[in-house]
C-alpha cells in the first residue's frame, strides 16, 4: 500500500498537495478511493456511536422520571437541560425503574413515564430507530401499572410505526383489559393486530403455530377466565378458519376454555355441551375440566339443593373413572368443602373416612384434615376434631404452621382456650416453634379470659 502511494504521489509534497485541492484539483484516483472510503467509515462511526452515558447523570434522570417532583413540563425541561442521549439500555432501566414504583402514585408514575418515553422517541436519530423490545417493554410496564390510556397511547404509536408485539405483551395487556371490564376493547384490538399482521409469530413445541392463532387463544382465555365465555365463543366463531388451519391442539385449548368459563358462570348444562362437543372430536377432558364441572356442581347444589351434593358428585367421579381420568385429592377436598359449607357433618367424615381406607382410590392430605376438623370444631365436637388432628400427625402428615394457626384462631373465636392452648403446643411440637401473630392471639384472648 505505501508502495503503492509513493508511486501515486512522485514527487508531491504535503504542500503542494494541500493547494492542488484547495484550489479544486483532481486527485489521483488512488487517493480519491482512499478519502471515499475513510470519509464513509468516519461518518458511520459518528453516527452510530452514542457516548455512554455518566453515572451520575443516568442516576439523576432516574430521579427526574422516576420520583421526581413538579409538572410534565418541568420534567422535560430538566430532561433538555441534562443534555443526555437517551440509549435502549438507559430507556430500559428507566421503564423498570418506573414500574417497581406501582404500588404508590401509580397513574403520576405511569404519566412521567409515558412523557419520558415520547420524549426519547423525538430525540432518535433516524438511523437509530429504537427496537420493538423496547417499545413492547414500556407496553408492559403500563400494563402493571393499569394505566389504560397511557397504555392505549403506547399501543397507538406502536400500530402507526408498524412495530411487531410480542405474545408476552399483548397476553398483558388482554389480561388487563379485561380484568378492567374492557372486554370489547381487548376484541377489537385482537382483530387491528391481526389485519396489520403485528403479532409476532410463535412456533412452540405445543403444536400451535402462528401468531394469530396464538392471539386468539390469549383472548379466549383471559375472557373464559373472568366468566365471559359468551363473548369468547363469538371470538372463536369470528376465526373458525384460522383455529381450523392451526390444528387439533388448538381446538382443545379452546375448548377447555370454554368449559372452564361455563363452570366460572355455573352453567352446568353448557359445561356438559361442551364437554360432549369435545367427546364428539375425540378430546377426553383432562382432570381440570373434570374438577371445573364437579366445583360448578357442588356450588349449585350448595345454593339450592344441598342433599345432591354426594349423589351428583358421585356420579360424576364415576364417570371420571370410566373415562380414564380418576379423581385425586384435589377432587375430593372439593367435595369435602362444599360439605363443609352446608354443615354436612356425616357425610363428610364420611368421605374422609374412605379416602384414609383407600377406597376412594387416594389419600387424604393435611388440607382435607383441615376441613374437617374445622367443621367438626365450628359444630361443637372439638374432642372429634382434636382426635382427627392426632391422627393425622401419626399417619405421617406433617402440615404447616398455617394449619395450626388457623385452627387456634377458630378455637379462640369460639372461646376454646383449653383447645387453643393444645392446638398451640402442637404446633411447637411438630413445627419447631410457634409464630408471633399466634402468641399475641393467645395472650390477648387469656387476658380477656382473666386466666393470667
């Protein structure tokens, strides 16, 4: 390379050289490639490279937005007059910033927070185009907040400039509408994304493919999850074809949603035609499903016929049986619950009873002797309950210091200090010690007692 400069050059001096392109002179083609190419390469290097940003002033930015005080404008007046360049990471650390402070000034925190970050997308470069992660992130955070307008104003900026979002945000942000009573708008939203083709695909290894279908199965979710499995039916009836071309396993996630928010509805008949529809396309309930309809049945009948109780929940864990899906545990206790409500004494020791035998085809836990013993106490037999607390502890079952704790609580109610004061030293005995909320229910209610 110099060789081949010097031959470029001949005789040229620096001098001569500096007035030959002064004065407007042709350089030799050699050296007009070279001032190309490191001309080019110096500009790329200003304009992509931003300076890190000083600690101190990150630290204070961080105070401005995060807790600062005084107006929107003031806050972006301190921004101009910082002079920082705002970086994806600092952006970032300001939005998490911002979130972990949800719980006081929750709309103020959201509010700076969204200013901030219009205040960083006017001062970007145009090579510097912030990526979707972040815009998605600032999503989430107003999200958590439940900031819905900052959170409709995000998403608004994010269609205009035609940005992906993420499955984890739009699952976010389907969920807070809709525990917000914004239903329609979380449907409406689904069908904008969906037109403009912004959901990010997903390809995962549960057999759904594509991010619109993923999309709907978030919004047919979330809606059977807070009791609206009307409206999710007419989400997926509006997008038949796309769930049909995604596959069988989409179709049982769908369905299982659906039961699962006919159940939340206690709507028993539409969980069994649901239940048939599935039966009809080949998918077995799963355990779940089965545990969603027996809880929607035994609230039924504990609101309007509680002697059905047993022979409608026996039916159907026979049915279960039949199908494939025994009942567990968890299935039982709801039984046992729901006969706990209505003061259904026998019955439910009797349950109890052949689930410790084994005939009921599983075995009891510490919350099914939980439930128990607490109707047992809350119907006077607390000698009963004391037995059933001892009998557990010899099968081996070891609870923790919640069950001995809610239990002192009950006897203290009924004004069972003796029982208490047992209950108590069991807990020592089995968990170590006793915990503080415990003494201080005990020493309030023997002051009371005068048994000092």
């Amino acid at each position: 390379m110099l060789a081949l400069l010097r031959s470029s050059l001949g005789t040229m001096t620096y001098h001569d050289l500096c007035c030959f392109c002064a004065g407007g002179g042709k350089l030799p083609p050699i050296l007009a490639t070279m001032q190309r190419l490191l001309t080019s390469r110096w500009h790329r290097f200003l304009s992509s490279s931003t300076p890190p940003v000083d600690t101190n002033l990150r630290q204070m930015v961080l105070h401005i937005v995060a807790s600062g005080v005084g107006s929107l404008d003031d806050m972006v007046t301190a921004l101009d007059r910082s002079s920082i360049v705002p970086t994806p990471a600092f952006i970032n650390e300001v939005i998490d910033a911002c979130s972990s402070q949800s719980g006081v000034g929750n709309s103020i925190s959201s509010r700076r927070l969204l200013r901030f970050f219009s205040w960083c997308q006017q001062r970007q470069r145009p090579q510097e185009r912030y990526g979707d992660d972040v815009v998605n992130r600032a999503i989430r955070a107003f999200a958590k907040m439940k900031d819905l307008t900052a959170m409709g104003i995000a998403i608004c900026d994010l269609q205009k400039e035609g940005r992906s979002v993420a499955l984890e945000t739009f699952a976010l942000v389907t969920d807070t509408l809709v525990k917000a009573g914004e239903e329609e708008k979380a449907v409406r939203l689904l069908g904008s994304l969906e037109r403009a083709r912004l959901l990010q695909d997903h390809h995962g290894n549960d057999g759904v493919v594509g991010g619109a279908c993923s999309g709907i199965l978030i919004v047919v979710h979330a809606l059977c999850a807070r009791g609206n499995p009307g409206m999710a039916r007419g989400v997926v009836w509006r997008h038949r074809r796309e769930l049909l071309s995604a596959g069988g396993e989409a179709t049982r996630i769908i369905y299982q949603s659906l039961l699962h928010g006919w159940c939340i509805r206690g709507n028993a008949r539409e969980v069994r035609r649901v239940m048939d529809q599935m039966k009809s396309l080949g998918f077995c309930p799963s355990l779940s499903s089965y545990n969603d309809l027996l809880l929607c049945i035994c609230k039924r009948n504990v609101k309007f016929n509680p002697s059905a109780i047993i022979p409608e929940a026996t039916n159907l864990m026979t049915e279960m049986r039949t199908a494939g899906v025994p009942p567990t545990t968890v299935s039982f206790n709801i039984l046992l619950s729901s006969l706990s409500r209505v003061r259904r004494i026998k019955e439910a020791y009797r349950v109890l009873y052949l689930m410790r035998q084994g005939e009921a085809g599983c075995h009891p836990d510490w919350a099914s002797y939980h439930i128990v013993v607490r109707l047992m106490y809350l119907s006077g037999r607390f000698v009963r309950g004391n037995t059933l607390v001892d009998e557990m502890l010899e099968a081996g079952l070891l609870p923790n210091v919640h069950f001995y704790q809610s239990l002192v609580e009950l006897l203290c109610a009924l004004d069972r200090v003796d029982h208490a004061l047992q209950m108590f030293e069991r807990m020592k005995k089995y968990c170590g010690q006793g915990n503080e909320p415990t003494y201080d229910l005990l020493i309030a209610k023997i002051s009371r007692c005068r048994r000092l």
